[in-house]
C-alpha cells in the first residue's frame, strides 16, 4: 500500500475503540464527581505561550516542540501544543474564568504533540487526560487533585502502582536550592553524562530526573530538597499528606521527584507501575503558582493539577489482564430477512426500535438466512428475529434467544416490549 500511518502516529482501530472509551467514560465520571466541567482549547497555540509557559531550558521546548509558520512570508510562530497546562492557563486568563468562581475547577482528555523517538508507549501524536484546579492556594486543592487521579487508575483497575511525592517549595526555595546541588555536584562534573552536563547550568534540578544507572549513587547522596522548605511550605506538605492519609491514600516520599517544568513549585507527584518497564510513569503533576504571571497576569495564580498518558494506561491495563475484558457493545437483536418485501420491512422496524433505545443490526449485503445468522452470531446479538413473507401475513414471529437458543412465539405487536424487557 503506498500510504502509511506516519512513524510516531497510530491508528486506533474499531476493535480498540471500546477500551479508550472506557477509558475515557471512567475519567469522566470521576471529574464529574469531584465537580470538574471540561475544557477544550485549540490544537495549536502561539509558539511563545509555550516558550512562557513550559520553560526554554526544558526538553520540550528545546527538543521536542512540531513549530511552523501558517505561510511563508507569515512572521508568527504557531506551535501544536505539546502540553495541557499552559493552554488552560492561557484560556483561564483570556476569558477571565477567574472573575466567574473564586475556583474553576476543568479537565481534558486532548491530543497532544512532540517530537519524541517513538518507543512502546510514547507518540509523537498522543493522547492524556487530566485536570486543573486555578483559584485556591491550599492544601487541600492538591491532596483533592491527587485523590482524583487515584480514584481513576482504582476504578479502572490499575493496582500495581506507587504514588510518589515531593515538595519543591516556594520560588526561593528552589532558587536556594538550585545553588546547592550545582555546589553538590560540581567536583563530580566529568562524571555526569552529556545530558546531566548540558543541565547543569540551565535546569540542575533535572539531573535528579536521569535514569542513567551510573549516575543513580551520585543522585542518591545529593542533597534533599525537603531539607531546604521554608516554614509555610514545610505546613502545606505536612496538611498534604495529612489528607491523603485520610483519604487512605498510599504514598512515598522520592526526594529525587522535581518534576521538569519551570513553573512548578511546593507539591509535585508522579505515579508509576512497574508494568511499564523503565520508562514506568503514568502520569503526574503538582502544583504551579507561578505560571499566571509568566503568562502575563498580574499577580500570583494558585494552581495546581496533573496529566495522564493514555498510551501508557493502557499498557497497564494489558499487563493486568484488564483490557481483554472490555468488549465492543453487543447487539440487542438482529433483523433477518428472508425476502425482498421481509427486507423492506426489517429497515422500517430497526429505525424504528433504535429510537426506542435498541442497539438493532440488519444485513446491508442480501445475504441467505444462514449467512445472516451466522452474522448475528458473530457480532453476539442477544436475539434475532427471522422475518418472512408467513410472519408478515399472521403477525406471529418466531424470537431466538442466541445466547440461550430458547426460541418463542411473540405477536407482532408484543416484539419490542419483549425484547426491551428482557434487554434491560
């Protein structure tokens, strides 16, 4: 075949379809729950917002941004978001959500871009869910936007899972500590690798973040950020783990967690599954004071939230044997037809009972009746009724139960009310 899905895309087929709605209706009723609304905002964005907003020294912009201009001659930049938050804050900000609830609580479930080297999990085109709460600076926004995350991965089914958790305290306490890993770090410099050297300067705090295992004793041994919390933010974590512990919510603290973005700041937490193999993250967040005023507001915007990689769940759900589980939806009853006049009238009845809330199939092909049967069979239809020119003239029709195999005699008129009882 000529053309092909391009390398880091993929197709989600019909027969996949069921589980990422699953997937999806799970998240849904969740935010739903904790009373988050949706947001959906525009594929692409102004190449600054991300420039602002996720921070010019991380990998995302410097590496892994699709950047292009809408023509030629054109002096914008435009840029297919390669991340959630930023666009949320920017629509947060535009539209003055802030001025209509002290707290605008929204979620997502969007696609996303980045030039990534494809690998089992990761796209280049992918997909995440996740939420973000803008208005409240306390504790308990974050130990809420954490209990929502788990709730989801619980009532899919993901039990093979380690959250993680950290405090990277306020901007100080980041700028202070930024200074004492370099001084950590330094004389060991001609250890660290290439990527480890080329973050030294620009963003030290993502060496802790590097998988390389001759770097894991140095990581180890540095020192411990929760070391260096004022007073206020030390308060936060304790009320954050406090409510998570009321909530029976499981966590560890990991003091190599710092998450890669510039505007993060007090909690930051990542959950992982060892199902994943060495790239084991699930999806994480914190919280991102900050970012408003990168963005141009003018003051300090609470916030805090998280993301999931779809992609990567469903890794998961593989491994734990969940997703085989998740079947395509079933029909309630298929026409079958035996004639052309029979034809006719299994296409006014079957619009005519999906409106009555029947999920109905008919044969589109002519086929015979033992081709239509086998159909039904293999599409797993709970009934089938075999229409001919004797059943429309009595009114008698015969009902199979394909589960079953019981088979009854039901009036025309009894049809529907029958099925839908028995269906329901």
């Amino acid at each position: 075949m000529k053309f092909q899905t391009i390398t880091g895309t993929k197709d989600i087929l019909p027969s996949e379809s069921s589980l990422w709605q699953h997937i999806e209706q799970t998240a849904r009723s969740v935010f739903k729950r904790f009373g988050y609304s949706e947001i959906r905002t525009p594929v692409f964005e102004d190449t600054n917002l991300f420039l602002r907003g996720i921070g010019e020294t991380t990998d995302i912009v410097g590496k892994e941004m699709y950047t292009f201009k809408p023509s030629a001659e054109s002096e914008e930049s435009l840029t297919l978001r390669p991340e959630m938050t930023a666009s949320v804050m920017r629509a947060y900000l535009q539209h003055s959500l802030g001025a209509q609830s002290p707290v605008v609580k929204v979620y997502y479930i969007s696609e996303l871009f980045r030039k990534e080297k494809p690998q089992k999990g990761r796209y280049r085109q992918f997909w995440q869910f996740g939420a973000e709460c803008i208005g409240s600076a306390n504790p308990e926004a974050d130990a809420e936007v954490i209990a929502m995350m788990m709730m989801i991965y619980d009532e899919l089914g993901i039990k093979n899972t380690t959250l993680k958790l950290n405090s990277l305290g306020d901007i100080e306490t980041r700028k202070r500590y930024r200074t004492i890993l370099q001084d950590y770090l330094r004389p060991h410099f001609d250890k660290l690798d290439a990527v480890s050297k080329e973050r030294f300067e620009k963003n030290p705090l993502r060496i802790l973040d590097s998988k390389n295992p001759d770097l894991k004793e140095l990581i180890e041994n540095a020192p411990r950020i929760l070391e260096c919390l004022d007073e206020v933010s030390k308060s936060h974590f304790e009320t954050v783990k406090t409510y998570l512990d009321d909530f029976g919510v499981k966590y560890v603290i990991d003091h190599r967690l710092v998450r890669g973005l510039d505007y993060y700041s007090r909690t930051a937490f990542e959950l992982v599954s060892s199902d994943l193999g060495a790239q084991d993250a699930l999806g994480g967040g914190g919280r991102y004071d900050g970012l408003g005023e990168q963005l141009g507001a003018e003051k300090e915007i609470p916030a805090v939230g998280f993301a999931s990689g779809i992609e990567r769940l469903l890794i998961a759900l593989e491994s734990a044997g969940i997703s085989e589980k998740i079947q395509p939806p079933k029909p309630d009853v298929m026409l079958v037809a035996q004639s052309p006049l029979a034809r006719g009238w299994i296409m006014k009845t079957a619009q005519a009972w999906r409106k009555e809330g029947l999920t109905v199939e008919t044969d589109l092909l002519a086929r015979s009746l033992k081709a239509q049967m086998r159909e039904a069979n293999r599409l797993g239809a709970t009934f089938a009724v075999i229409v001919g020119e004797n059943e429309l003239q009595t009114g008698k029709f015969q009902l199979k139960n394909l589960l079953t195999s019981e088979q009854k005699e039901i009036q025309q008129e009894d049809l529907l009310s029958e099925i839908k009882t028995r269906t329901a």
